[in-house]
C-alpha cells in the first residue's frame, strides 16, 4: 500500500464533487492507496478577520501572522475548514480524523527568518511520521489544517502547500495539489509533463505567474526533499482524481529529471 498526500485548497472544499470524496474511498479500498489530506483555507481566514475587524497584510505572499491574526487563523483552519471537509468525508463512510499539526507534535516548526516582518509564520522541521503511520494503519485518513507547533508550544501559521510538500518528501510519497484549474497552461493547453527545467523556463518567460508561481515552486521545493512526484489536478471534474491515479492525461505531473518534449 502506498501514501498519495493530497493538498486541498479551502476555497474550493464547498465546490468540490461528491465523486472527489468517493474516489478518496475508492482508492483507499480497490487501490491499497493510503490518502493523507492537507487543507487551507486563505479566503476564508481573510473573511472572518474583516469581520471581526483584525487588520491583515501580506508580505512576498505570506500573510503577515500577529497574535490576534493567529488567533483567527487557527480556529477557521483547524475548526471551520477542517470539519468541513470531514463531514464530507464522512458522508461518503470514510474514517477521516480531522486534526492540526498542533495534535500529537504532528508538525514541529521554527520561525521563519524575519520574524518581525512575519510574525508567527513557520517553516516545517519535522513531521511525525509514526502518528501519521499509526492513524493509517487504522485505515484512518488524516484531514490535516497547516497549523505547528514550535519551542515553548508556540503555535506557528504554515503556508498549506508547503506544509503538504513537507510531509510528502518525509514519507517520500507523490503529492496531488486539487485545485479549480487544469493543470499549467501553456498556449492554453494543459501541459500534461513537465520538470524543473520547464517550470524554471515558463516562470522566467511569465507563462507561469500569478498565484501558480509558488504552487511549482513549492512542488519543486517538494520533489528536491524527496516526494516521489508531483502534480496539479482539477478536482471539479467528476472522478479526476481517480482518473489521475489510473494514469490517463489529466493535469500537470512534474519532476526533477529532465524530459523531452520532441
């Protein structure tokens, strides 16, 4: 049986097809596939703090994480998202386990550098591979908000996909981002194959920009650790996960060993 971590994007969890959620099961029980979801869920972060009218900026793409900022964070993570997309889960008789880098020291952070500029935002440092294990061998699937913890049980906001790439590359197990597109563009074709030569060259020549550049960012960062592969999918499209896993040309995979493109 192998991992498959799945980065789910909190703003698109409400959007997502019931057969995404029936796939997760399909493949845990006809594919011997272990999923391990990592969710975020910015937008929504952004809407609770304009609510209770907590300022929030970003800086280089990260949003700048104060004491009250971080407050927010966590519970529209790790209550609102979270539970959102177990009861989901649940619907479709999975046995997902809703949880936080918080529970069990699952991810162990350090501030990133900067601190003053960032506040509590955290790089990941370790990743508790026998908690994960464990639940898996349960037939649990761990539905997991990006929140760790740190030295004095400081709590620290981690970007989704990063948090996602790190415990891909601790288990060494591909990486599916789920997103609301098909895959990276080019000529407004799906380029179905691509490694980091490619993306290095479409970020250059601005053919990747916008909010992908730290997404093939984050899936090269991910690929140099030790995930196995990475790939970006439309989760609206009915089964396309399951399609993806069967091997047909859905999305983008990439990879660090250079490919030719004759």
């Amino acid at each position: 049986m192998s991992y498959l971590v799945i980065k789910c994007g909190g703003s698109i969890v409400d959007q997502l097809p019931e057969s995404f959620f029936q796939d997760l099961v399909n493949l845990q029980e006809t594919k011997k596939i272990k999923p391990i979801i990592v969710h975020g869920g910015g937008p929504m972060i952004t809407s609770q703090l304009k609510l209770m009218n907590v300022k929030t900026t970003f800086v280089n793409g990260l949003r700048v994480t104060t004491k009250e900022v971080l407050d927010v964070v966590e519970m529209v993570l790790s209550g609102s998202v979270n539970k959102k997309i177990v009861r989901r889960m649940i619907d479709q008789d999975a046995k997902a386990i809703g949880m936080s880098g918080i529970d069990g020291q699952l991810l162990e952070a350090t501030p990133i550098q900067d601190v003053a500029k960032y506040g509590f935002v955290g790089q990941i440092k370790k990743v508790n591979l026998e908690l994960i294990d464990s639940l898996l061998d349960q037939d649990y699937i761990p539905v997991i908000s990006p929140i760790a913890i740190g030295q004095d049980h400081q709590h620290y906001n981690i970007n989704a996909d990063v948090a996602a790439s790190a415990i891909a590359s601790s288990l060494q197990a591909p990486l599916c981002f789920i997103s609301d597109i098909p895959g990276v563009l080019v000529n407004d074709e799906v380029l179905h194959y691509a490694d980091q030569v490619k993306i290095e060259q479409l970020i250059e020549d601005q053919t990747i920009n916008g909010g992908m550049i730290p997404k093939v960012q984050a899936a090269l960062d991910a690929l140099t650790a030790g995930a196995s592969e990475v790939s970006i999918v439309n989760g609206m499209d009915e089964h396309a996960l399951f399609d993806f896993i069967q091997g047909e040309k859905i999305g983008t995979r990439i990879q660090l060993k250079e490919i030719s493109y004759a």
